[in-house]
C-alpha cells in the first residue's frame, strides 16, 4: 500500500510563530502514546504490519474530500 501525502505550502510552515509551535516533549509524548495504542491494538507496531493485516485492522475510506487552496485534507481513517 503505498499512500501519497502532499507537501505543506511553504506559508503553513512559515506562518507558525513559536508560541503555537508544540514543543518537542509535547510530541514525543504524543508519539509514545500512539506507539502504545498500536501494540495494545495489535501486539506489534503499525511498521511491523503485513499488507494483509493493514487491510484487516486499518481500512481506508474513500471519499471525495473537499479541499481549500493551499489548506490541504488530510486522508480520512475510520475510528476503531
């Protein structure tokens, strides 16, 4: 499976100021957290997934998103 995630307009990135910027212990606890739903979800992490498995637990929805220029959509996953 291979999923294409475009680019953030340069803007989005240049238009964050330090105060909304999370610090990196607030993402690094975010992403501890994320690493621990996988493995109680799975008993493995989502990089150590098979296709198979992928198809089975993460399913994709497909849908038209409506977008705005230089905003865009992030996919739609289903909650599980």
């Amino acid at each position: 499976m291979v999923l294409t995630v475009p680019p953030l307009p340069k803007e989005a990135l240049l238009e964050q100021t330090n105060s909304s910027a999370e610090s990196s212990e607030v993402i690094r606890e975010r992403v501890l957290k994320a690493h621990n739903i996988q493995f109680k979800r799975q008993g493995k992490f989502n990089d150590k997934l098979t296709p198979d498995e992928i198809e089975k637990s993460i399913p994709l929805i497909s849908r038209p998103l409506k977008t705005t220029p230089n905003k865009p959509k992030p996919p739609i996953f289903p909650t599980i």
